[in-house]
C-alpha cells in the first residue's frame, strides 16, 4: 500500500454516528481516541497530508482531527483494512509500565479491555486485532499500571462507621481528651461520644488510661474510645455504670476488666469485657451504616482498591451490601466473612440456612468464609500466649474459647462447607487453631478448604512448620510489625520476638502471606503496607536497617500478596489479583514506579486512577499539590498552598503543627525544630499567617524532598545517617544550581495540568538568560510531548499577585495550549504598561489587574485575594 492512497484518522468525537458518516464520506478510516491519546498523537500530524487542508483553517482542521496518521506509521496499533478486527475493544491503553503479576510478573505496555473483561496484554503490536471505531484509546504516558489491590484483610463497616465518630488516631492523650471535651459540650446529656484510634504506646507517657480522665471532660455524656488495635476500649463511670460494670463484676471468657493497684476499675476493658459495655451503645440507623459503606468504597478506591476482604461482617451489612448493589452505588468487590463467635448469634442461623456462594452482582459480592476471634491484641495484652508476658508476669492474655467451645463454633462453619479465618495473634491461640484444624480435616477431609489464620504474629517455630504442613493460608498485615515494634519485644522478651511476624520464614518453607492493613486498626493506605514489607521500617523510617531484617520480603512477595495471594485467599485467583487476558479488568495507574522507585517512596506511592471492571472509579484531583509526611497528606488549615514561581509556601503553623515541631518566631524568620534537627527560614506574611517554602522547611530539619509531577506530590523521607552526614560536609548547594536540578519537574507538573485542562496558563522557574539556549531546546522537547506550547517571557507580568518575587533580570518560560491564552496574558502586560504610563495605575486597578491575572492563572477567589492581601 503507498502511503498516499489510505489513511487512518483518529478523532476526538463523543458521537458515533459522526464518525461513520466521516467514513462514509471520506478517503479514510476514522477512529476515536480519548483527549489524552488525541493529544498524545497530534504531536505527529504534521508528517502527513489531508486533502483539503490548505484550505481548512489550521485552528479548525486540529478541531476536527486529532491526528491524522498513515498505516504504515500506525503499523501494530490499528487493524489493517482489509481484515476487520476479530473482537473489538471498547478500551485500549497504550504506553504503560504494567506489571501483570501473572506467574512470571512479566511487563507490558499494552492492555485492551472489553466489558469488565481483559481482552489482551502484551506490547502494542499485539493490540492491533482488537481496535475497531469505536474503541477508545488511552495514551498512559509510560505511567505504571498494577492489578488491582485487593485488601486481604479488613473491616470495611467499621472504616466507614470511623468517619461518624472522633479521630484519635496519632494523637496525644491531652489531644483526645480535648476533642472528648468540645464533643460533650455540642451534645446532648446523655448522648454517646464514640471515638477510635488511641494507642497509648504513642504517648509522652505510656500507659493504658484511666475514666476519671475522661470524666473530667465528659461528666454528662457517656463516652467509649477504641484503642487502635480494635481489642481495648476506654470508657467513662458513666459507660460503666449504664453496662452495670462493677469493680465484682466477674471477667468473661476472653476478656479482661483493668483495674488499679487498689482494686478499683481503671477503665479500660478488654475483647468480651468490652462487649459487654459496647451492647447498650445504640446502633446506627441502616441509613447510616449504608453511608459508612460508600465512604468507606469511596476511601479504598482512592488508594487503588478494587476488592476488599470483610472479615468479621454481621448478617445486616450483608442485606445493605445487596441492597447497595442493586441500586448501583456499591461497585466495590467484597468478599465477606459473617463474624461467628457462638452457635446461636444471627451469624450462625445464617450459616445454617446458606450455603458458601461467589459470584454475585457480576463478581461484586462473595460469601464464602467465616471470621472467628480466638485472642485479644498484644498492645493490651489480650494476646493469648503460652508464657507469661515478659512486662507482665502472670498474665497469659485471654483465650476467647475453651477447646470444646472453639471446637463446636468452628465444625458448624467448616461442616456447612465454609473457609474458615481464625483470629490468632499469640502463640498460645495460634497452638489452639491449629489442634483444631487438624481435628476438623482428619474428621471431615475437604477437598481445597483454604483454612486460614489471620494475624499468625507470635508462632512458636514448631507451629509454623504445622500451620504449611496442613496447608493452612497466613493472612499477616506488614504495618502490624512496624506498629508493634515499640513494644512487641517487651511483651515477647528476646527469645519468642525471633519467631514473630516472621514472613520471611514462611515464604521461604513454601508458604503465601495474604496482604492486608487490619484497618481500621491500620490505616488502611496499602502503599504503606508494601513499604513495611520491603523495609520492615516505620514510615518515619525507624530502625534505619530494618527491624529483624531478616525477615524482609522482596518488592514483587509484597505485590504479590495485595494482588493474586488474596485473590487465593478468596477462591478467586482465576477471576482478578493479575492482569491476564480473561481475567477482570481491575487495575489502578500510579504516580512513581514501584519495582524501581527508591524505597523509601514507597509509602507515598499516589493512584492516580483506579478501574474495576473497565469502568474508571477513581481520578486523583492534582489541581493543588500534596504534601506527605511520614506517607499522610499533610492538614493546611490556612487555607490553599501559595505557589509562586519555582517554589511553594505552606503555613508554617499548619506544617509544624502536622509534624509535632516547634516554632519560634523572629524578626522577618521562623526558626523549626523537630527532635535535635533545627532550620531557620525566611517568612511571607499573608493575613497574619506565615508562609514558609515547604522544600526548605522539611530539608532543614534532616527530610529528603521529592517532587512527583505526575500526582502534584511532595514526598518527604527521613535522611539516612549516611545522608545526613554527607549532607552536613557538603557545602549548601546555590539555588541556581538547586532551581536547574528541578527544572524537570515544574515543567513536566505544569504541561501535565496544561495538558489535562486543569490550567490554561502556568510558568517555569526562572533562569538565568546565559541558560536560554540549554533550556529551551529541552523545553520544547518537553512540551511537545504533552501538546503544550511555550513563550520565552524575559520580563514576567507579576502584579500583586507576585509582589514579594524579585526577578533580577530572569526570563521564565509562559505554558500554554492555546493561542488566544497567551494573547490575553500579553494584553495584561501591555495593559499595565499603559496604566504605568498615563499614571493611572491606580490600588484598585491593580487589584482589578491582578485579580484578571489570577483568574487566568486557574487560582481559585481565595488565593487570589490571600496573594493580593499579602501584598
């Protein structure tokens, strides 16, 4: 075929019946392509021919034609046109890092999907079979792409029920017990305060708390606090009192009541104690409990989620997720384990009256297992151990069931053909399981039951080698080590810590570790999950090393368990947890590279996208940055991030605040200090607020800085000894130096927001003129690949909305995509030199002139008129 008798158009067209009539009508085939593809493949039109388009107007002809290319330039990406396509797609992605996770963990770039199904993996010669003129084609960019995550283990109610009370998670005690005392003061006598989240470990002064502290702030509310491993409350007299907890009133099976040296109730109340405070507490309305499900779907969708174990469901979420489903507001896939404590709860007529089933509302909702507790938490030392705590002498922990008691709870699940997921944290409850799992198969042998323990944290070594000789699954939660690490060797002693969470053992006797957060207990964050597997480090990056390193899995175990090990876990391996062609077309596109990233990102991996089942669930907003710290967005109460040329600001209140630093405030300077690290830095007042460069800020007190384009992201991590103390022999590196180092990164971010319509008109940093010949090739380099244009200002308009930047004779580069953005920004210049001239350059004309500018620069009213006051 020459070149000039058949081309190929690809339009950006919303309706079909256009696109037939073009190619009726037309020398050419036509196809769609997504505006990201269109701007993508426009960078190519100039190297063929359109009859006619001399004559079109050029603004008119890209309009109308995204890109118009030869078949020999589109070989491997579009059929021939002879020979239709075998199966069309009704999407293809194309220019992507993908890791499938298959058998081999092999790449791709390439992913076609038709309905909720995969049609193709492979690179993008392959996909050529599968577009037709409707599919839709998405220009990745060389974006990493991951199966979707499946949450190997959680509770999905209780994420969302956690938005409906107090937050005290990471907060100090005096924290807690202030938002306890403004909630008493908005309620009504005799309303419940709920809260969730405090670990006394974090505390100044650790130690389980007591109620009188919380009577001091709440003598007319009862209240009940969840400690963060979800085994110990703290309650109030008044909670107390309602439950007829007295300092006589006898401990259950599975419980502790705390009491204080003299034999009077401390507060707080472990496992089954627990319970019996926790039934007089009202129950949510069914409305509310459905809103804590979408909050919760609409929480684990942004972070890439697109299934979720329930483990330990009761029988009424069960009826909201169908009633969910039916209405279309649930898409997320759950798999869901009814919490089987007693034969004779509402759990267990369930198992009685259903069988195990998968598969419902199109692969959404799943029913296969059970969830039974067998111990409390180490934290609180609900654990049941075989030894007495090493800091508690005496005390084992607390079994939930007697033999014969687990026994008869676990037959009516395993006889009624239910997996079984056994809460077991201590090595005296892992031992019970076990003895109870080889008496159920030798009794009633299964055919692939998929027996599993959940947690699997303190394991004699014994009882390991046991656990995979039965095939029992672990599910076992990376951040679990990382959390307990604080404590964990206290309450094992030296010799019992070598066997706990101990992952790498288990991998490498031949077993799987089903990934998951616990959350609520964790936060559910799996890029916070991967990282403490990779690292065995907590995100603030403590024990540099790793603690008991030798128990590290590699980057691909770690994927592999928040992928197809839970897929295994629920029966489903055949179904998702890979990118396979068959298999759902789950996945989420992500900021950084995993398998390549420095590890210490990790944590701070952003989804920038999630899809679950072909359809798109999820897109990060990157219309402002984020700021991470220790892998959480940082809080900014003052309002929007100021962002002027190369740099932004943040309150330096909000910022210290995020990170428990202090301040100390001087002439025109803020001095920061966090632990021994100290930085003194120079200020911009906005409305009484000070506002400090958010990269000098976090450099000066020891943290690395990293800028991802991609998610608009600032990831810090802690310097490393070796680090920092090269950083301290080095002398500081000038900011030109530092502003030519990051040059990639602005402009990237700002074609990228150019690109995506979420800015018409942005700027690089500014450089020096000597620069210009250097910069502007890779400039243009840059823009063409995202479709941006730019303009080489040597005298930047900055109005008030810039008047603390000082240019001194430096050029930057003006972004932009279209031609008339750019003429209105040069008309405000040369209006202002008009003004300047005539002397009529008044304050309100330049707060007119500079609220125009704003607007052209897609800042919001508020941070405008903030720029404007801080003028």
């Amino acid at each position: 075929m020459h070149m000039d008798t058949q081309f190929i158009f690809f339009i950006f067209a919303e309706n079909d019946d256009f696109v037939k009539w073009l190619t009726e009508n037309c020398g050419g085939v036509f196809y769609t392509v997504s505006r990201c593809a269109a701007r993508t493949l426009w960078g190519l039109s100039n190297l063929v021919k359109w009859k006619g388009m001399e004559q079109m107007k050029r603004r008119t002809a890209r309009a109308l034609c995204a890109a118009g290319l030869s078949l020999s330039l589109l070989a491997g990406l579009v059929p021939a046109m002879a020979a239709g396509p075998a199966e069309v797609a009704d999407s293809l992605y194309i220019n992507g890092n993908i890791y499938t996770v298959d058998e081999d963990f092999s790449t791709a770039t390439t992913m076609a999907v038709k309905g909720d199904r995969i049609l193709y993996v492979g690179d993008q010669a392959g996909a050529e079979a599968y577009v037709g003129a409707g599919t839709e084609i998405t220009d990745l960019g060389g974006k990493t792409v991951l199966p979707g995550l499946i949450e190997g283990h959680m509770h999905v109610s209780n994420l969302g029920e956690n938005h409906l009370k107090l937050d005290c998670y990471f907060k100090s005690k005096e924290d807690i017990l202030e938002m306890v005392r403004q909630a008493a003061k908005e309620a009504e006598p005799g309303e419940w305060i709920q809260g969730s989240g405090w670990l006394d470990t974090l505390w100044d002064e650790p130690g389980f708390p007591s109620k009188e502290e919380l009577d001091a702030v709440s003598p007319n509310n009862p209240v009940y606090l969840l400690r963060a491993d979800n085994h110990m409350g703290w309650f109030n007299s008044m909670a107390l009192e309602m439950a007829g907890i007295t300092k006589d009133t006898p401990e259950p099976q599975g419980g502790q009541i705390l009491k204080t040296d003299n034999g009077e109730l401390l507060g707080c109340l472990t496992d089954n104690a627990a319970s019996m405070v926790i039934k007089v507490i009202p129950t949510w309305s069914a409305e509310a409990q459905k809103n804590a499900v979408l909050m919760a779907q609409e929480e684990l969708f942004s972070y890439g989620f697109t299934s979720a174990t329930d483990a330990g469901t009761k029988v009424n979420y069960i009826q909201h997720y169908e009633d969910l489903y039916e209405s279309g507001e649930l898409k997320l896939r759950i798999y869901a384990m009814p919490m089987l404590n007693s034969t004779d709860s509402a759990e267990a007529g369930y198992i009685r009256e259903h069988r195990p089933v998968n598969g419902l509302y199109d692969n959404h909702l799943s029913i296969m297992g059970v969830k039974v507790l067998g111990d409390g938490a180490l934290g609180s030392r609900g654990s049941a151990l075989l030894e007495d705590y090493s800091d508690d002498p005496g005390n084992r922990g607390s079994y939930r069931f007697t033999d014969e008691e687990i026994y008869n709870v676990m037959s009516l699940a395993y006889n009624n053909g239910y997996q079984i997921a056994y809460h077991a944290i201590g090595d005296g409850a892992n031992h019970q399981v076990l003895n109870t799992y080889e008496r159920l198969l030798k009794e009633n042998p299964r055919e692939d039951p998929r027996l599993r323990i959940e947690h699997f944290q303190v394991v004699t070594p014994e009882d390991i080698d046991r656990a995979l000789e039965l095939g029992i699954l672990t599910a076992m939660q990376f951040t679990h080590a990382t959390s307990d690490l604080s404590m964990a060797e206290d309450r094992l002693g030296p010799e019992r810590i070598q066997t706990a969470y101990a992952w790498r053992t288990v991998l490498d006797k031949g077993g799987i570790i089903i990934g998951g957060s616990d959350a609520p207990v964790e936060m559910v964050n799996p890029f916070h999950g991967l990282y403490a597997g990779v690292t065995r480090m907590t995100r603030a990056g403590e024990p540099e090393g790793g603690w008991y390193a030798n128990q590290k899995v590699t980057r691909e175990e770690a994927l592999r368990a928040f992928t197809i090990w839970a897929a295994y876990g629920q029966f489903e391996e055949d179904l998702k947890g890979s990118l396979e062609p068959g298999k759902l077309a789950d996945f989420v596109v992500i900021d950084r590279d995993y398998m390549t990233c420095p590890e210490e990102e990790i944590k701070d991996i952003q989804a920038l996208m999630t899809v679950s089942g072909g359809e798109v669930v999820y897109t990060k907003d990157t219309s402002e940055p984020t700021i991470l710290w220790q892998g959480k967005p940082v809080t900014l109460l003052s309002g929007a991030l100021i962002e002027q040329p190369g740099t932004i600001y943040a309150s330096a209140s909000d910022l210290a605040g995020n990170i428990s630093a202090v301040l100390e405030r001087g002439e025109g300077t803020v001095t920061v200090t966090c632990g021994e690290q100290s930085a003194e830095l120079p200020v911009k007042t906005v409305n009484g607020a000070d506002y400090v460069p958010v990269r000098a800020f976090f450099e000066g007190i020891g943290y690395a800085v990293t800028w991802c384009p991609d998610s608009r992201t600032v990831s810090t991590s802690r310097m490393s000894t070796a680090d920092t103390s090269e950083a301290a022999a080095q002398p500081p590196v000038d900011e030109y130096s530092f502003r030519l180092g990051n040059f990639d990164g602005t402009v990237g971010a700002f074609c990228d927001v150019i690109m995506t319509g979420a800015k018409e008109l942005a700027f690089s940093d500014p450089f020096d003129p000597e620069d210009e010949p250097l910069l502007t090739s890779y400039v243009a380099k840059k823009c063409e690949g995202y479709g941006v244009k730019y303009y080489i200002d040597k005298d930047l308009l900055l109005t008030k909305l810039f008047s603390t930047v000082e240019m001194d004779g430096q050029w930057v580069y003006i972004l932009y995509a279209d031609d008339a953005v750019l003429q209105e920004y040069l008309e405000l210049k040369q209006e202002e030199k008009d003004m300047i001239a005539a002397g009529t350059y008044t304050e309100k004309a330049q707060i007119d002139l500079a609220t125009r500018y704003g607007k052209l620069m897609g800042y919001s009213d508020a941070h405008i008129a903030a720029s404007i006051a801080g003028a």
